[in-house]
C-alpha cells in the first residue's frame, strides 16, 4: 500500500530532477524538459494531497497547471524553433541574439 510519504518522495525526487536539469544544462529542450518534470512533481504532490484528504480543490489545481504545462511546451517549443532557424544553435549560454 502506498502512502503519502512515498508520492512526497517521488514528487521530491521528480522534483530534484528537473531543478537540476534546469540549472546545469544548456541545451533548451533539455530546459525545457526539466520545468516539464517539474510541473509534473507537482501534480503528483497536488493529487497525492487530494486524494488523502478527499479535498477536489487540489484536483482543479492539477487541472490548471496541465493547462499551464501544455501551453508552456507549444510557446516553448515554438520559440525553440525560431530560435534554431535564426542561429542554428539551441545552447542557452550562446544565445545573445535578444540582449540589448
């Protein structure tokens, strides 16, 4: 039987993963893949949460961030792509093409 200290472990975990990946890689799929994981910890927390105190206010939480998650990957990825056919390069310490 799972608990609720095993979903805080996994969302942590999760969680953990993706800050990494947020702070020391470069690439921006990568990136953006990491604030995926990271959205999806906390969807596992909201839910986990919910579930164990029979509360739906968490479930509408989780409803929204999924909203949130789906457009940050179209506008994220779109800008990705202008990005690399711009430059031809996706690395995030590269790219200095909107600095002022």
């Amino acid at each position: 039987m799972l608990t609720q200290g095993h979903y805080l472990a996994l969302s942590s975990i999760l969680f953990l993963i993706g800050l990494f990946g947020l702070l020391f890689r470069r690439n921006l799929i990568v990136i953006l893949v990491s604030i995926e994981i990271m959205l999806n910890a906390i969807i596992i927390l909201f839910a986990s949460i919910s579930y164990y105190t029979k509360d739906t206010s968490g479930y509408i939480v989780v409803f929204f961030i999924i909203a949130m998650a789906a457009a940050e990957a179209a506008i994220g990825l779109s800008l990705v792509v202008l990005i690399y056919r711009k430059l031809r390069r996706i690395y995030s310490d590269e790219i200095t093409f909107f600095k002022g």
